[in-house]
C-alpha cells in the first residue's frame, strides 16, 4: 500500500512539473527588440521582401500552395505580388488593418520590423530591385 501510493505521488509530482513546462513563449515577448533596431533604409525585392514572404507567406501563397490554402492568392513573384500591393490588401492584411483578411489568419501579425521593411519597400515605390 505503501509503494503504491508513493508511485501515485511520483506521478502526481511528475504530471505537475510536466505541465509546468508547456506553454507558448511569443518571441517579440522574450527577446524584445530595440525599436531602433530595424533598419528600413535599403529595403530590396530580392534580399528582405522575398525573405519575409518566404517565412510567412509562401506557405499558403506560393504558387503551389496557393489553389488549395491560399485562396488562389499567389504572392510568389513580382509582378504576382505587385497585384497585392497596388490595391492595398498586402500591407492591410500584414498589419491587421481594415477591411482586408488578417494575415496570417486567426493569429498575431508578423514581427513588427518586417511590415515596417515591407511598408518601407512599398513607399519607396516597391522597386524590383
């Protein structure tokens, strides 16, 4: 009797400490960034933008993916991607802004330092550079 109710308290004990150690960090939460710190100077097509789409977009919007997650939404490609920027949906779904879908859906936007570098590209005229 004895034995059994020390292994009912290792596994009470365990159970415990187990469920202690599962949650979901945010990582802007963790490791905060100086708001300085995201350089938006010289923000290129080829070098940050398609980084960013990569990482956060492709998955749904690539050419590929599209037709089946992402709403026939393709944002592979320049002149695909220039579609969402000329009428306003890309920036207004990164931000989570206006009457647009919120990307990523039923989630927080991306990190903040890439829409500033995405709204930086598309104010500096979103070049194909």
């Amino acid at each position: 009797m004895k034995q059994k109710y020390s292994v009912l308290t290792f596994l009470l004990a365990f159970i415990l400490l187990a469920s202690q150690s599962c949650y979901y960090d945010v990582e802007e939460t963790l490791y905060p960034t100086d708001e300085n710190s995201c350089d938006t100077t010289a923000v290129s097509y080829s070098d940050m933008i398609v980084n960013i789409l990569q990482t956060s977009c492709y998955g749904c919007h690539s050419i590929n993916a599209a037709p089946f997650a992402g709403a026939s939404i393709i944002l592979e490609g320049y002149n695909d991607l220039l579609t969402y920027v000329n009428n306003d949906k890309l920036l207004c779904s990164l931000e989570h802004s206006g009457n647009c879908s919120s990307m990523p859906p039923d989630s927080s936007p991306i990190n903040s330092c890439d829409i500033d570098k995405v709204r930086a590209w598309i104010n500096d005229g979103s070049p194909n550079n």
